[in-house]
C-alpha cells in the first residue's frame, strides 16, 4: 500500500503543489513557459502511470460493498457528470489560461467557473463509493484532492495573472455549482449550453454503462 500512498502523494503534489502556485510563477520566470509545459507534462505523464502501475499492484482490504441499489444511483449520477465534462470544454476561460476573462461568463460557467475540474471530483467521489476498498480509496481520492484543491489553486493564479480582467469574472461566477446563480450574481441559460454537450455525454455514458465490464474488467452494475 505504501507505494499507493507515494504515488498518490507524487501526483497531488505536481498538480496542486506546483500547477497554480507562486513556485510555478518562479519556475516560468527561469526557463520560459514553453519549457515549464514540456516539463509539467512530462512529469504529469509520469506520475499518473507511477499512480495506475501502483494502484493495480497494491493489496487492498474491503471497506464497505456498494449493493445493487446504490450502484444504480452512482451510474446514474455519471451521466450529469459526463455532460459537465463534455460541457466544460465550450468557452472555458479558467481552462484555457485566462482567455475571455474580460467577457460576459455564458454558459456552463454561469453555474461554475470550474465545470471540468468538477466532473473529475464526481467522478473520483463515485468511484470511491462504488468500490469501497483502500487501494480505490487511495486512488481515486488523489484525484479527488487534486480537483477540490485545484479550483483556488487555478483561481489564485489567474487573479495574480488577470488583475484587471479577473475580479469581475471572478463576481458573476463561483466554485461551488449554482453559488452564483443562487446568490443573484448570475441566471441560469441552459440554451447556451447547447444539444451537443448532453447529447455527446449521454451517448459516452450509455457506451461506458454497457462497455464498462470489457474495458475495466468490472461491471458498473451489480443485477
């Protein structure tokens, strides 16, 4: 289990330790943004297979068995996960640097400004209760923190990079889904979603439900 544990310290570390931190300002300053990107995801590449080699080695002891019931309820809880993943990649300014910070939040990022990030911490959280085991825990709980714990890091750093531009996005949207909207700060506009975000994540979901058994080599339902 411990090299579990130091993979998983390895990758949380990276993302959260370094993506959006003051040290990743400095490392840019040094070697150029180029060369930090090259860098960054060579290591990403790196401790995400340091993390997978380690989680299918290690021993593993049963905490919890996810019955029938609930495992229906966590496979339906993926498809508004897939959506919001799929959704995340239509003008997504704190995905892409900062781009459009200036402009009006649309969209998906009226109900967050961290859609993808998001997706990532449903999806980690439902695995960790359909599999109920140490290893799962430790697995897909780095992934988990490093989603949770990245939304202020990724918010820190585009406010330090996006003076100007960042304290109004930042006024017209919030972390926590719906925050915004139910706080006044903002409305809800399913329209500018668009048909392709569900569609896409629907027809992912289904194919993942049916496929789930052949690719991973467990079922996502217990009948």
């Amino acid at each position: 289990m411990m090299p579990l544990i130091l993979a998983a310290l390895f990758w949380i570390g990276v993302h959260v330790g370094i993506s959006g931190t003051a040290l990743r300002d400095r490392v840019v300053a040094a070697v150029g943004e180029k060369a930090f990107m090259i860098g960054f995801s060579l290591t990403s590449v790196l401790a995400i297979t340091l993390l997978v080699m380690a989680w299918q080695a290690a021993p593993t002891t049963s905490l919890w068995v996810a019955g029938p019931g609930l495992r229906w309820v966590l496979a339906g809880l993926m498809l508004p996960t897939l959506v919001l993943f799929m959704a995340s990649h239509k003008r997504n300014p704190t995905a892409v640097g900062g781009k459009g910070l200036g402009e009006e939040a649309r969209g998906i990022q009226r109900i967050t400004r961290h859609p993808m990030l998001w997706s990532f911490a449903l999806w980690a959280g439902i695995h960790i209760l359909g599999n109920g085991d140490t290893a799962s825990l430790v697995f897909f709980g780095a992934f988990l923190v490093t989603a949770l714990a990245g939304m202020p890091s990724i918010d820190a750093k585009l406010a330090r990079r996006h003076k100007q531009s960042w304290p109004g996005f930042a006024a017209q949207t919030s972390i926590l889904p719906f925050g915004a909207i139910a706080a006044g700060r903002n409305r809800l506009a399913l329209p500018e979603i668009g048909l392709m975000p569900p569609l896409v994540g629907l027809l992912l979901w289904a194919v993942l439900l049916h496929f789930h058994r052949a690719i991973f080599g467990v079922p996502a339902l217990l009948m």
